[in-house]
C-alpha cells in the first residue's frame, strides 16, 4: 500500500487520474499558454485547501496586486469571501525582489513567509507565479533558486505550484520541469478553428498515471477534468 499523502487539487476529475491527489511534498509545474487556465488552476487548488481548513500562500511575483487576485478568484463559485486574507493569504514578493541582491534574500522572503503560521496553522499549499520571469533576477543563480525552494518544499512538507508560459515550439520551460516533481500541462488549442481546452499530466512523481490529452473545461465553477475523453 502507498504511503504516499496526497492532497486534492479541488478540479474534479483530475484528482481520481492522479492516485487520489498531489503527492505531499511536492514541487508542480503547471504550464500553458496565455488564457490556458493557470491561474484559475492555482486559485481553485488554494480553496480547495481552504475548505477542509488548509492554510494557503499565493506569492505575487510580478504584475499583479494582492486585489486583483481576490476579484480575478470571485467571478468562481468555489471562492469564498471568508477564506480570503484568513486561511489564504496573498505574499508580496515583488518589492522583495527588486531589492534582492542574492538569491537567498528571495528564498529567505518565501521561507519566512512558509513557517510562519496563519491562524494557529502552518500553510500546507502554496502558489508561484510566473517563476520564469525570476530568471532576469537571478541569472546564473535560477537553477540553484529552484533547487533551493524544491528543499523547502520538501522539509516544510508542502505542496507547491509554480506557473510557467509555454512559448511557441516549448510546451513547459526546461529548466523548471527538471526540478519539478510533477509536470501539468494546459492547452487551448485550436482544432477545426474551434478552441478546444485539454489537460495533460506530463509527470508526477510516485504516481502511475494515465499518458495524453484529457477534455478540460472552464466555467463558473472553476476547471473541471473529463478523464473519459
Ligand atoms: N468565471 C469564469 N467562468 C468561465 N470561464 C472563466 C471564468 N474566469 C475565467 N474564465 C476562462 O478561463 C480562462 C483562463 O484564465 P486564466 O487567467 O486562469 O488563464 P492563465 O493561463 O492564467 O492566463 P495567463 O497566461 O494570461 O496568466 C479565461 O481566459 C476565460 O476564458
Ligand atoms: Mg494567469
């Protein structure tokens, strides 16, 4: 019997192809093109968390203010108003990475941020953003950050989901998805000029898991996985 802990992603569907959930601590690459679905992916993942009492971070990287997550989260169903800013809480890291000199000062900021406790509670999941756009920080220092918060991850015993862009002929960024534990990709690709939503589960670790596109949809109630077809 596997000993593995899994959490719920909270996209039905997706959790039954995947042994029961997300291995327990893992590093997840969710990539996909632009409207794909990461975001709305990521913030379902987090309330799911937030209805059974988990403890969320959504670390804002670039671009974003901590409003406009919560209103992009509201137009879904799953978004209850009382979780925002109690069990899930969003970090700004921007102002943190301007000023990062060294790797460390970014990681130190994500650290701080992951053992401290919200409300009596440690956070078990927590959510990054467009990591890529780290690289023009770091430079050299990328690898060694994603090494780096792949450790934390596990010692902390998170779950963690890092977004990434696909570009045109690389459906995920390399060098996120070698230190990624699991691979999700998201595509919304035309077919007979119609655009049609998939999901694909490139790799998970300690996971035996079905290979290929599965249909994907985007409604009001969040995404939702058609493992049949
Ligand atoms: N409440 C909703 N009901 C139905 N569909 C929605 C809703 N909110 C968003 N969508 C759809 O989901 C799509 C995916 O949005 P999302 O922001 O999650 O993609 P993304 O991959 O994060 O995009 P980007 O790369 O630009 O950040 C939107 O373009 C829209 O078509
Ligand atoms: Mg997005």
């Amino acid at each position: 019997m596997s000993i593995i802990e899994r959490i719920s992603t909270g996209v039905p569907g997706l959790d039954d192809m995947i042994g029961g959930g997300l291995p327990a601590p893992s590093l997840i690459l969710v990539s996909g093109d632009a409207g794909a679905g990461k975001t709305s992916f990521c913030t379902q993942f987090l309330f799911k968390g937030a209805s059974t009492g988990e403890r969320g971070l959504y670390f804002l990287t670039f671009g974003w203010h901590p409003e406009w997550i919560f209103e992009f989260a509201s137009s879904y169903e799953f978004a209850k108003r009382e979780y925002l800013g109690r069990r899930i809480r969003v970090v700004e890291l921007q102002s943190r990475i301007e000023r990062a000199i060294r790797m460390d000062d970014v990681l130190e900021a994500i650290r701080e941020a992951v053992c401290c406790e919200i409300d009596g509670a440690q956070p078990k999941r927590i959510v990054l953003e467009n990591v890529s756009l780290l690289k023009d920080v770091l430079r050299g220092d990328f690898r060694r950050f994603l090494l780096n918060l792949s450790s934390l991850v596990k010692e902390q015993r998170i779950v963690a989901l890092v977004t990434g862009e696909a570009i045109p002929g690389a459906p995920y960024p390399a060098d996120i998805a070698h230190v990624a534990d699991g691979i999700i990709l998201l595509q919304n690709a035309e077919v007979n000029l119609v655009r049609k939503r998939s999901i694909e589960v490139l790799k998970m670790c300690g996971t035996s898991h079905p290979l290929g596109r599965y249909s994907l949809d985007i409604s009001a109630r969040g995404l939702t996985v058609y493992p049949g077809l």
